[in-house]
C-alpha cells in the first residue's frame, strides 16, 4: 500500500512520511496520526521531538544544514497554489524542506504554479537510508547514531523558561513604537509583530513575524509549552481579525547554530479573497541565505538544483 512505501517512522502522535508529490529530494511531512488529537503540550513536545529525529538524520546522511518548515490550518491551498505546497490530506500536516549543499530550495520549486512543478526524483535511496538510520536509533535507544555524535543532544528546555535579563532576541530597538501590541505580550516566549511595509508600497494586512524570545540552537529546542501557545495565538489572530480569517499558514527557516534566532512568518487567510502574501513572500523572501552555516560563503541566495 502507499503509506507502506512512503511512511519513515511512527511516533504516538506524529508519522514521518514521504509526500506523494514530493517537491524536492529533502521534502518530507510529518502528519498527525488521529485527527482528533489536540494541540496541546504533548502533542506538541511530539512534534519538536519528531522534527529532531528528522534533522539530525539528514545532517548526518546528507550533511544537511537547514530546513524550510511549512503548516496550514484549516486552509487547504487550491487552483495553482502560488507559494505552497498542495495538501494530501485535511489532517494537520507539517511539510519540511530540508537543504544540503547544491540541494534544490523549497522556493524554487513552489515559485511555479502547482501544475508546472515536477516530482523530484530518485527519492527511494534517501528514503531507505532514512529507515535504517531511524530504526537503528530506536534499536539502540537514542535519537542519534554514536558513529555521527560523540555527546547527546541537550536536554529539552524546560516547559517555558523564565524571562531573560536584559534585551532578548526579538524585543524592539529602544524607542520603538510598541503601541499595536496588547498588555503582557512583552513576556511571552514570542515577539510577535505585523510586518512593516517597505517604503513606498501599501500596508498589507494579514502577515506576522513571530521571533522566539529564547536562545534555541534549532527549533525543536523549543520548549513544547511556547509552541502551544503561539498556536493559540495564531487562533487569535483569525477569530479577531475583520473580517474574520478562515485559517492560517505558517512559514520559517531553521538554520543550524545560526547566530540569530529563526523568525516564523504567520499570514491569515480567508477564502474568495485574491491571497498574495504567502505567494509574495516565497518569491521574495523565502531563499536561503548563504552563509558559513551553509557553504562558507557570504552573501546571496544559496545555491541550487533546479528540478
């Protein structure tokens, strides 16, 4: 059956599995296992813990050293699916871009509409190495293989960390006009603001950047209990919005040991509605940059494949 040819491993709330389409060589998908499950803590803590399992095997089998992470709730992209990747299934679905040196970006893939975009291929080997290197650290009761890691990873953070003494990543310059933001949203494990516009173009309603508030060297080092509550207020944003949104999409690059803190890109979408902001966002602001934690080379985009 398909999901015996595409499922990499099976946790209690999350499974690892190949796309049907998939965009890149290091497309992959983590789907929830029941649909009914909730987004709270566990599940949370689940998902961190399965991305980790993930990004550790592609850095040790393909050297891989970011990733481009993608979900959309209660929104399914249709039609040509400008800057997403089209959903298989209306069970929450986090799609993951995982790139190595001269692997093809998630950009240049989903900067083509949905029917000019072609499966990558040659996918099977990756996907057989994937299985042993899962299974084999399962079988030996670790997350990662002795040969790759001489010390384990850290220890998951505490359910939510205390507050930083001092400016943290993603709290505003001095001075900066914080008005928009509610009462007590200065303390919470995200800095969350609306995008500014560049000069000269109009306020585009509907487009976030959430920035963790705490050092995490990768984001499944966040803590689970900051997750769920970005979730919620991602909800939030839609039920408060005017008029109301009908679901949201979630955009961020995680770069291994980068010196500054990911930045998520939240956008609220609503159906009948031209909706350029994902598809605005991938053309411009998706690319990897190059960097000593890609390739040693400063500046510019990173380099790719195209498919």
């Amino acid at each position: 059956m398909p999901q015996l040819q595409t499922q990499l491993y099976s946790s209690t709330f999350w499974s690892a599995r190949r796309p049907k389409f998939p965009l890149t060589e290091g497309h992959l998908v983590l789907r929830l296992n029941d649909p009914a499950i909730a987004f709270g803590p566990d599940s949370a803590a689940g998902l961190l813990h399965s991305y980790g399992r993930l990004r550790r095997a592609l850095t040790a089998l393909r050297g891989a050293t970011a990733a481009q992470l993608y979900m959309s709730l209660n929104w399914q992209p249709v039609g040509d699916a400008d800057g997403e990747p089209l959903a298989e299934t209306s069970t929450p679905t986090l799609h993951l871009f995982f790139h190595w040196p001269g692997s093809t970006t998630a950009a240049t893939a989903l900067r083509l509409p949905a029917h000019q975009r072609t499966a990558a291929a040659g996918t099977e080997a990756l996907d057989t190495e994937l299985r042993s290197w899962l299974a084999g650290t399962e079988r030996a009761g670790q997350e990662w293989p002795a040969e790759a890691d001489a010390s384990p990873p850290d220890p998951l953070p505490s359910p939510l960390p205390g507050p930083l003494p001092g400016r943290r990543p993603g709290d505003p310059a001095p001075g900066q006009d914080r008005s928009w933001e509610p009462p007590g949203w200065e303390d919470r494990p995200f800095h969350i603001e609306p995008v500014r516009p560049i000069s000269g173009e109009p306020f585009r309603v509907g487009h976030w950047t959430a920035i963790p508030r705490f050092p995490a060297p990768t984001l499944d080092r966040l803590a689970p209990a900051s997750v769920v509550e970005l979730a919620g207020t991602l909800q939030r944003f839609g039920s408060h919005a005017r008029p109301a949104a009908h679901g949201c999409t979630v955009w961020a690059t995680d770069i291994w040991d980068a010196p500054d803190p990911a930045t998520l890109h939240l956008f609220t979408r609503r159906r009948g509605e031209a909706d350029g902001l994902p598809r605005d966002f991938v053309a411009a602001g998706l690319d990897l940059p190059r960097g000593a934690a890609l390739d040693g080379k400063p500046g510019g985009p990173s380099p790719t494949v195209d498919t």
